[in-house]
C-alpha cells in the first residue's frame, strides 16, 4: 500500500508537468518560464531547490556522526550562498536579460572564457544531481521491501524524472515545486511533532543535545581547523554562486526586486526548515538509542526513513515518502536542467556554422538533457559503488565552481579593471593549483579548493594588470 501511494504520487507529478507544458513554446519558455513568475513562487522554488535529498537524509546522518562542525557546509554555507546572491548578484545580472548565467562569461571575457566556465559550472552538477538519483534509488529500494537493489532504483529515479523534466522544463519545475514544497514543510513538520511528543517534547531533545555536546566544537580550536571550516564554508557559499540552477530561478523573476528577494528568502527559509530533518533524527536517540547506533554503524542517511517505518503508523509513513519524493523530485528537475541548458547554449550551439531555429534550439535542448541524465546515472551508480555518502557528494560538486568560475564572475561584476587575460589567469591558476594538491595531498585538513580559491585570485590581479605586448606601429 505504501509502495502504490508512493507511484500515484509520481503520476500525478508527471500529470502536472505534462500539463505545464503547454505553456512552453520556445526556447525562452522552456529556460526562463517567460520571465513571468512571482515572488512567492521564484521563492518556492530557490528553497526547494536547496531543500533536497540530502537536506532530509545527508545532513542529519552527517550530524549525527560529526555534530555541529558538519553543518558548516550544508546547511550554513548554502543558505549563505542564497542571501549572498540575492543581496549582491541578482539584480545585477537580472538587467543584463540574458538566458545562462555563461552568457556573462561571453558578454564579458570571450568565447574561450565562456566555454571553460561552460564546462566547469555543467561538470559541477552531476554531484549535486546524483546525489538527489541516489537518495530516490535508495527509496525505490526500501519500498519494495529491498526487493529492487539500490543500482535498479538508480535506473528507475533517472527515468522517473527526465521525463518529468523533459517536457515543460522550468514551466513544469516551477508549478510542480510550488505544490510540493507547501506539502513537504507540512508534512515533515507534523511527522516531526509525532516524534517529538513520544519523548516528552522538544525540551527534552534539547538538553539531551547540550548534555551529550552536539553543538561543541570537539576539535581544538588551531588556526588550521578554523581554515578547515572555514574552507568548507564557502565551498558551498561561494562556489554556489555562479550556478545556472540558482541564476535560472532568479531570471525566471518577474522583475529585479523579485529576483534578488527571492534568494534571500529562500536562503532564510532553508536554514529555518532544515532543523525540522535534525530534530527528526536526533529525537530517534531518546525514543532507542540502540537502535540509533545500529543504523549509523551501516548507513546513516536510513536512519530518518528506518525510524519513521519503527515508530509511526502506515499513514504517517505515507505522508512521509510523498513529501521525500516530492523534494527529489522538485530538485533534481531543476538541476538537471541547469547544466542542459548551458552546454546547449554556451557550448554546443556555436559549433553549428549556421544558426539554429528556435525549434532546433528548443530540441537540442531536449537531448542534452537526455545526455547528461544518462551521465548522472553512470556516476551516480559509480558513487556508490565508492561509498560515497550524499553530504559529501553535494560538497564535492562546488569545489571546481569555486576555483573556475567565482573569481572571473564577481571581478567582471565589480571590479573595471577585469578584462580577458586576467580571467585566463584565474582560471588557469586555480584550477592548476587546485587539481595538483588534490593529487598530491588528498588527506590534508584544509581542502585543496582553499589554496586554488587563493591562486584564482592572484591569478585575476596578475593578468589584469599584466601590460599587454608591444605591437609594430605601420603606417
């Protein structure tokens, strides 16, 4: 019973998209949804956008190991990356009416530029993606009563939800997220209430957590681990910036206000409502802590769903699976799509040597996303053959962002002495440095993406202020 609730729910989801498509009739529709959306539906979508699989089973089973030092990334650092957005980029680039976030790299670097940023921003996502494949395949597991393996789920997930995302592209992302969203706040909060009124209260989990330490910072406090958390912090809170899924919800904005509004909104919202998912799993501790234990010595990121299956009725369960599904479902639509429409716009579209038609754009579209749907689920499969948790998954996909593309992004915004060079100098020089410490010290306490982080901007300073070469004067 659990199992077919679960499916009507993705008919009906699909059934939503198919009728959103109808709306979309060229390449502008299918990108920005015409421009045309509210603030409180653009808002929808940035939180749900961020609210993914591993806001409801990473980062909990990440707090439960690690404590309050895990959270520094996720969800500290990408609620940072919203307000940050809002507040300084998004009016910004909103004027400049463009339809990919590399379109700015060509506007003002180059072609080269636009290509290089193109291809690190697209290969960013298939972390992030997988992740959200991952967690429906362990889903799709866990209903059947684990007789579909994990692998087959992954296969299902990424079926499921190309075609939800194929046909009405951010028309479809932006209805559909908007319904889910409201069904998932509710859902997960009144399944957390049930949790919470087993043990007595919230006021009993709380002390249980400053009992037990769960916010301490159990290191010493050297100046390395400071550079340690402080690196992982603006992994996310930088590195999310120059991303087409968070400049795509923004331009899907009826105006400016709107779409600076809505990232701070929905940057505000995510850190709200991520408590709700901590407070689920670290009530589990008071209602079998046993239990507890068991679950995180085989794999945290069950512990939400195995606690809810233990401890609440069929009905409770039901809403909960909806509301999961919903959330990867809204999530990696809009995250597939990011990375589509950008190798189709900033990449494949100027190797054709004549133009294509709105229609060929439209369709072109259409199979890259098919393309990379199928790379997700390659390495979404790969990753977990690599035990590859969804917390670290989701990190690891903005380290090359950070390096790449932030730097060249903020200095073209802000800084007038900016110019092509520097940005081949930025790039390079990052990424040099980054991939090269990766290499050799992949177990070093600072990331590698720090001193990358720190070449990238040398890098900036130097080519922009590098004279340019002396050339013959004719006559």
């Amino acid at each position: 019973m659990l199992l077919s609730f679960v499916v009507l729910y993705i008919l009906l989801t699909i059934a939503v998209s198919l009728w959103a498509a109808r709306r979309v009739h060229s390449t502008r529709d299918f990108y920005t949804a015409g421009r045309s959306l509210p603030l409180s539906m653009v808002t929808a979508m940035m939180f749900a956008g961020w609210f993914g699989a591993e806001t409801v089973l990473g980062i909990p089973a990440t707090f439960m190991e690690e404590g309050v030092t895990g959270l520094i990334s996720d969800p500290l650092g990408a609620a940072a990356c919203l307000v940050i957005f809002g507040a300084f980029f998004a009016r910004r680039l909103y004027r400049l009416n463009m339809l990919t976030i590399g379109d700015f790299y060509r506007k003002r670097y180059g072609r080269g530029v636009e290509v290089m940023t193109g291809i690190a921003i697209a290969l960013s996502y298939l972390g992030w993606v997988a992740a959200q494949i991952t967690a429906l395949g362990m889903l799709i597991h866990l209903l059947s009563d684990t007789y579909v393996s994990i692998q087959i789920g992954i296969v299902l997930a990424t079926a499921i939800v190309l075609v939800y995302t194929i046909v009405g592209g951010l028309w479809s992302v932006a209805i559909t997220t908007s319904i889910q969203i409201v069904i998932t706040v509710v859902s997960l909060s009144s399944i957390a209430w049930l949790l919470v009124n087993q043990v007595g209260g919230i006021a009993p989990v709380w002390q249980h957590a400053l009992d037990h330490q769960a916010f301490a910072l159990h290191e010493q406090l050297t100046p390395t681990f400071i550079l340690a958390m402080l690196t992982a912090f603006i992994t996310l809170g930088f590195g999310s910036v120059p991303q087409q899924d968070v400049f795509q919800r923004a331009n899907a904005a009826r105006n400016e206000s709107s779409a600076a509004w809505s990232a701070i909104l929905g940057g505000l919202l995510y850190l709200l409502f991520t408590t709700i998912p901590l407070i689920m799993a670290y009530t589990a501790n008071l209602i079998d802590a046993d239990f507890v234990r068991s679950i995180l010595a085989v794999d945290g990121e069950t512990l939400i769903p195995a606690l809810i299956q233990q401890q609440l009725p069929l009905f409770a369960q039901i809403v909960f699976y909806g509301a999961l599904v919903g959330v990867i479902m809204g999530t990696s639509a809009s995250t597939l799509l990011a990375p589509s429409f950008m190798l189709s716009e900033n990449i494949l579209k100027g190797l054709f040597k004549h133009p294509l038609s709105d229609k060929q754009m439209l369709r072109l579209t259409r199979w890259v996303l098919g393309g990379f749907a199928l790379f997700v689920c390659l390495y979404a499969l790969w990753s977990r053959e690599q035990d590859a948790g969804l917390h670290a998954m989701v990190e690891a996909a903005y380290k090359v962002t950070l390096v790449v593309a932030f730097v060249p992004l903020v200095a073209g915004l802000f800084w007038h002495n900016a110019n092509n060079r520097g940005a081949w100098w930025s790039i390079t020089l990052g990424l040099t440095v980054w991939i090269t410490l990766e290499v050799a010290l992949p177990e070093a306490q600072v990331g590698a993406q720090w001193w990358g982080f720190l070449a990238s901007i040398a890098g900036m300073f130097i080519g922009s202020y590098m004279p340019l070469p002396r050339t013959k004067k004719t006559h």
